[in-house]
C-alpha cells in the first residue's frame, strides 16, 4: 500500500506529510518497552523519498497499559467521575505519571530522529483541549493560585468570597470548580464566576505545560528544528494568546461547523496569523472532501477545497495540509474525507482536485512564503471576555461571543479590509480602527491605550456589555462602560434584554432602519453625539449607537445588538473615514486580501464565495500568478464560482 500512496503523493505534489500522531501504543508498546521499528520505517521511506516531514510525538492519546498500571493518568469529567481507558484526548494534565512518560517518549523520538534533515517541524500532542476536575488537577489548581495571589486575602477579594460565605482560611478548603461544587446546569453555570474563570485559566495552563515538558523534551537533542501543535481557531477551552509564546510557529485545523461562512474561516485564520504577531501559519489539516464527526456530513463541493485552501493562503498560510491522506480502514474515522480513498483509486474527483491544487502550488514555488498582512484594522479577541461574558449569570445567556464578533469582523471581511485579530495586550500603535466587540472584561492598561489610538486620529469601536468587569470579573465600582466611558463618551445606567422573538428598530443617522435584538443599553451621551436611535419601548428616542470625538479620533459605542446591515453601517462609516475600504466592497462574497512578501512585493487574493460568476475590473497592474500572464489595471476579469484569482499589484 505504501508504494501506491507514494506513487500518488507524487503525482499529487505532495511534499510534506505530518506523521506519527497517535502513536504512542506503537512506540511505546509497554512500560520498559519502546519499539522504534514502524516509526524507522515511516520516517526512513519518507525521507527516502526527500519528503519533508512533521513529525509527531503521539502522545494525544495513550496507550491501554499506562491507563490500567495508573489510573491516575485518566481525566475525571465536569460530573467527577473517573474516566476509565478509552478515547484520545484523554490524559489528566496534571498526572506525573503521564507527563513523565510523555515528555520521555518525546525525548526518545527527538533523540532517535534528531538527525534527518527532513525532519522540518515537531508536532507536539494533538488538539489540545477538554478539561479534568481530579484531585490531582485540584491541588495543581491551588498550586496555581499560590502563585497568582499573594494570599488568601487577596484571593478571597478576588473571588469575591464574603459572599454566599465562602470566605477561604485554608488553601486545602478550595476545590475544582465542578457539578459537585459550584456548578448547576453545566460548566457555564457557576456561583463564582471569578473560580470558574480562574479554572479555566488555569487549566489552559496545565495543558501548556504538557506542551511544554515534550517540546523541552524534545530540545534536549534538537535545537533548532521548530516545534508546533494543531490548534483549533475559536476553541473556547484554550487560551491560545497564553501559548503562542511558546509554539514556534502556529498551525491549525480548519474544520468548520457549516459551509455558509467563509467569514467566520477567515476570522479563524486571521486570529491564528494573530497569535504570534502576523507570522505565516500552516493549515494542518482539513478534509478534502467530508469529515466524519457531524450527524450529516457534507461533500465539499468542486473547487471548495482550492477556495478554502487558497483562502487560507491568502490570511497567512504557508503550508496547506490534509487530514488524511489515506482513508482510516475502520473505527470512527473510517468515512472521514481522504486524498486517497479506501479503493487507492487516482482517478476520483477528490484526488484529481488535489493533485490540481499541489499542481498550482509546484508552479508558484516559494511566491508566498514569508509573505504579511499590510492591516491598518484591528479587531480584539479576548478569552478571558469570552469566558466572563459566557459564564455570567445575566444579562443574557443568549448574548454569544463568538457570534458578536463574527458580526463585526463579518463587517470588515464584506468591505474587503485586511485585519489582524489580536490580543489586547498587543501593540495598537500601527492600526487606524481598533473593534472590540464586547470587550467584556478589560484588563491592565487597555483602556489608555485605547484612548491614545483615538487622541492620534484612530476610531475605536465597541459594544454592548463592554468594559463591565476587571481580570477578576469583578463590577467597575463606575458608571458603564467603565474605564472606556472617557473614550465613548457615554454613560449606560440601565440595560434592557429580550428574548429573539423582540426587535427594537435603530433609526441610523442619515435615515436607514435596521432591526436591533437581544441586548437594548440605555445610552446616554455625555459628550457623544448620537448615530442611531430606538424606534421602541419605553425608550425609544434616545441613543442605541454614539460616535464620541476624542483628540482627532473617534470612540464608538454601539449599545444595541444591531443586525448584520447594521453592523456593517457603523463599520462602513469608520472604513470610510480612514479610507480603507477594500476594491469591491459592494459585491460582499467577492473576498479580496493582501500579503505582502518578505521582498515587499503586494499580492492580491480574490476569491468568489458566490454560487454565481463575478465579473470586475483588476484593481491593479501586475501579474498573474496563477497563469503568468500579466494583467492591466482595469481589464475585466472573470471568476467563476469557487474561482481563485492571484496576482502581484506593481
Ligand atoms: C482532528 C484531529 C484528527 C482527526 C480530524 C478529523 O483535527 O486532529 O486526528 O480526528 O480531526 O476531522
């Protein structure tokens, strides 16, 4: 089998492969036992046939022995019940035993393949994530507080203890935040939002640090070689602005929830470039064709694949990988999408789609590689506002992060802007518009930083439920919107929300009507001129949407969960202020993005989303990179659905 897969790797293009990843039970078939063998033979045939390779450490899930010789390596759930052996994903961050044997299988695997020069990157784990309430993870927790608070007292004011008396005397009295604790109705539904927030963080943490123990397992006889592990975009459970430190390079697996948001994959990819300052990513995985896990699966479509593929390229991907090469012959993933199918047959629409996309990509060569997004626009994504504002008991439980944020950035991707998706700790000094969709939480020097984009001429724009807690998720002792309410010139005493069956209209300045839904701030200007008023309720008249003047810049507040046409009216009014609109903001599922490469040449992506072709006129001169062939600014061009359009703009 393994001779026709590299027959068709080649005839697809294929030149890396990620390997290894669930291989522990392999390479590690007993506790004295490791067994090399079929790992030498993968590697050894790999490098053979000059094929660039990731190689995994294989611990994202352990072997049946480990989990039977030490029950303490398995996870206990949200409910408190020990898992027994089974799944992946499965192993207690907080067991010595498994972080022991993993860092010593890495170490192994380091030491033994050090030297093939085909070995371009580490895989470390595998989609790191989930949780574990054991007693192991509680005292690893408490560890953990140690070193976040001075003490109990300031732990108890942190937690906010006095209520519901739960003042702490003893750190041994603190336990995992679970159903058996604080917990009612699920993980979001807790006492103390500020222990839950802290688990969450430190969970985060401990998983980190098993990420960690294999990468300096690893080290200990590579140096150099990079070290990376597949993230997973929007993944609530890791805060990958707390890892990216850490990683070499970042990559991630692209496996959306449905196919009707190439939005929602861009903002993924662009939150991932995000993660360690704009350096290119590699798209791990993606199916060529169907995953398995959903109750319906649905086939990528022709030419979806080469879109998304070329979409991921065009927001910062270097390198553009598949899960899997060849079909699983059994257990869950034996229906999962492969490049080669069960039957090893080339002649498939699949294959034939990718063997054209490796094609493609052999003749650009290294065109892109290195290659940064020019972005004058940045939105703030946050985990910690994401947790605070989810697992808050009121105002709403219907008001959800991710879906606030896709809106906005939904906004921005329709007007064709470039933007980085950012932590708030990130420098903001080279953007002209800062979004912070409900900027739930705001932390250290946010708020200033803030106020100095707007002072030098930027527009700020934020939310509904923004500003409302510290890093404790404890209330501003303050009018609402906290410590932004300087650079909004705002002041928000009361809030109304409503089920989604209640729309409140949001007259906009220059006469158009949107429909506004879910969470109504009463807004009351203090020195903000008012943009958008409700039409109803007892409050209609007055402000849902302000725009505040602030040194020769601009806070926004929108205080109404406005629909997508008007979210996309208060981000068009900023775009236009700073003239960033992209070349064909009217034709919103024509996607256009820029790189400009490490020789500072400027690439432009279009990419068709439509169903329909799209005829516009080339933005500008430069070459075709797909065809070679050069284009004049205006000449018409055509893109058919799914079509892909590169070319260099001179
Ligand atoms: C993840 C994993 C793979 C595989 C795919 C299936 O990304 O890393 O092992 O399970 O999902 O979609």
């Amino acid at each position: 089998m393994w001779e026709q897969d590299y027959r068709l790797f080649d005839a697809a293009r294929i030149d890396t492969v990620t390997v290894g990843v669930f291989s522990w039970a392999l390479t590690q078939p007993a506790p004295e036992v490791y067994d090399f063998s079929m790992l030498d033979r993968i590697v050894q045939r790999a490098a053979g046939e000059r094929r660039n390779i990731c190689l995994a450490t294989g611990t994202g899930a352990h072997p049946a022995w480990l989990a039977r010789a030490f029950p303490e390596v398995t996870r206990t759930d949200f409910e408190g019940r020990r898992h027994r052996f089974g799944q992946r994903h499965n192993s207690c961050p907080s067991s010595p035993v498994f972080r022991q044997l993993s860092a010593e299988v890495a170490r192994r695997i380091g030491e033994r393949y050090a030297d093939y020069p085909s070995i371009i990157a580490w895989h470390v784990g595998n989609e790191y994530g989930g949780a574990c309430y054991c007693d192991l993870c509680a005292a690893g927790f408490r560890d953990w507080l140690r070193k976040r608070y001075a003490n109990l007292d300031e732990l108890n004011a942190a937690w906010y203890t006095t209520f519901w008396s739960h003042t702490f005397t003893d750190w041994d009295q603190i336990e995992a935040p679970s159903a058996l604790t604080e917990h009612w109705r699920g993980p979001d539904h807790t006492a103390f939002q500020g222990i839950t927030l802290d688990y969450l963080r430190f969970m985060s943490d401990a998983m980190l640090t098993n990420f960690i123990d294999e990468k300096a397992a690893l080290r200990q006889s590579t140096p150099d070689t990079p070290v990376t592990t597949n993230f997973m975009g929007m993944y609530r459970p890791i805060d990958y602005h707390r890892w990216a430190a850490h990683l070499d390079f970042v990559s991630w697996d692209n496996y959306p929830p449905d196919d009707r948001s190439p939005a929602r994959m861009a903002l993924a990819h662009d939150l991932m470039r995000g993660l360690k300052d704009g350096q290119p990513f590699w798209l791990m995985e993606q199916t060529p064709s169907y995953t398995a896990s959903r109750d319906v699966n649905p086939l990528k479509r022709p030419g979806v694949m080469r879109l998304w593929s070329w979409q991921a390229m065009a927001h910062g991907a270097d390198a553009v990988l598949f899960f899997q090469m060849r079909a699983s012959r059994g257990a869950c993933e034996k229906y999962h999408g492969a490049v080669i199918g069960h039957a090893g047959r080339s002649d498939t629409r699949v294959f034939r789609e990718v063997s054209q996309l490796g094609a493609e990509l052999d003749r650009l060569g290294g065109a892109l590689l290195g290659a940064r997004t020019p972005a004058r626009v940045a939105l703030l994504f946050d985990w910690d506002s994401w947790w605070a504002l989810e697992i808050s008991d009121g105002p709403s439980r219907l008001v959800r992060y991710q879906q606030v944020v896709l809106s906005y950035y939904q906004a921005l991707w329709e007007a064709g802007v470039d933007v980085d998706v950012v932590a708030v700790t990130a420098d903001l000094a080279r953007y002209d518009v800062v979004v912070a969709p409900v900027l739930h939480m705001l932390k250290g020097d946010l708020a200033p930083r803030l106020e100095e984009v707007a002072k030098r001429g930027g527009s700020v724009v934020t939310t509904f439920l923004s500003g409302r807690v510290d890093e404790n998720d404890n209330a501003f002792l303050m009018d609402v919107p906290g410590p932004l309410g300087r650079l909004m010139g705002v002041r928000v005493d009361e809030w109304d929300v409503r089920g989604p069956e209640v729309v409140n209209p949001v007259r906009l300045r220059g006469g158009g009507k949107v429909a506004a839904q879910l969470v109504f701030e009463l807004v009351q200007p203090d020195g903000a001129e008012v943009m958008g008023t409700y039409q109803a309720d007892f409050y209609a008249g007055t402000a849902a949407v302000t725009r505040n003047a602030f040194g020769s810049g601009h806070g926004w507040y929108v205080g109404a969960g406005l629909d997508q046409a008007g979210v996309s009216w208060v981000i068009r009014q900023v775009l236009d202020r700073h003239e960033l609109m992209g070349p064909y903001p009217d034709l919103p599922d024509l996607e256009s993005a820029v790189r400009v490469t490490p020789e500072g040449e400027r690439l432009l992506f279009l990419l068709n989303h439509s169903a329909d072709a799209i005829d516009v006129p080339a933005p500008g001169a430069g070459v075709d990179l797909l065809t070679g062939r050069p284009v004049e600014r205006g000449q018409p061009l055509r893109l058919k659905p799914s079509a892909v359009h590169v070319q260099t703009m001179s």
